[in-house]
C-alpha cells in the first residue's frame, strides 16, 4: 500500500471536517465527547500547526493535525493534536507509515496523548515512533492520559 501525507488546501477543509467528526464521534467512549472543534480555522491561519490528508493509494485514508503546542509543559517542536484513519485502512500498516511520515516532517521534541485505557493507542503509538526512529521515547501520566514524548532526527 503505497501511503502518502500531504498539506490539505483551504479547499479541502470541509473534507478534513467530515473526518474530524467521524474521529471525534469515535473518541467518545474515552471520555472526549466533544462535538466542534475550535482550533481547526487555526491549522490554516497559523505557522506552526500543519492540517495533513493521508491517502492510501491515491483513495482518502484519513488526517492528522500537527501543531507545536505542548501537552507536558516541556519545550516542544511539533505535537500530534489529532490522528485519525479511516476502519478500511486500519491494521494495514496505512496509520504506521502516515504517523512516520508525519514524525519525519519535523525533526525535534515531539509529543502525544491518548487515553490509557484505549488499548489500540497503547500498542500503536510507542511502536510508530519506534519504527519511524525516534529516540529517547519518554512517557507521563496525567490524569486519564498518557503523554508520549520522543526525539526525532530526520
């Protein structure tokens, strides 16, 4: 499966959009339950924060959203706000190579949660990093949280 990441123009945010409530609909038996979204305007206005599209053989895959906002506290490069791949694509090593893609656009402290008790995101998150060669994998407890730390040299 041949994955790609790239920037979604202006034009495709309301694609991005039927995504993220797809995802955030998802989320609510971890707690989210959230149904808008605030920042997502943002991720087309500001600098640092980066709306991606993941396509999986040319077909819409998913999203991540990336921004450098710190969830530790500690300095941070580039932070996972949002990942999100649709079920036809998943356990099909599409979300994996999306997330090194991803970790590989910015080199530096990155960082991200997941609710602990989601065990997909227990086994997902620390093996994307590792794979994608990040080093110095830290991880924090906050609350029903766990935060991912980790370095990437690209």
């Amino acid at each position: 499966m041949n994955v790609t990441l790239r920037l979604a123009s202006l034009e495709e945010k309301p694609k991005l959009a039927a995504l993220l409530r797809d995802y955030l609909e998802e989320l609510g038996p971890w707690g989210y339950g959230e149904p808008d979204y605030p920042f997502l305007d943002c991720y087309w206005r500001e600098e640092r924060r980066s709306p991606f599209l993941i396509e999986a053989d040319g077909a819409l895959a998913g999203f991540t959203l990336v921004n450098a906002v710190s969830i530790s506290g500690y300095a941070v490069d580039a932070s996972v706000a949002e990942f999100y791949v649709l079920p036809p694509f998943r356990r099909r090593g599409c979300g994996a190579r999306a997330a090194s893609l991803a970790f590989r656009s910015r080199a530096g402290w990155w960082e991200l949660s997941f609710h602990r008790d989601n065990p997909a995101a227990r086994l997902f998150w620390p093996a994307a990093a590792a794979r994608a060669g990040a080093r110095r994998l830290q991880f924090y407890d906050v609350g029903e949280s766990r935060i991912l730390r980790f370095r990437m040299a690209c």
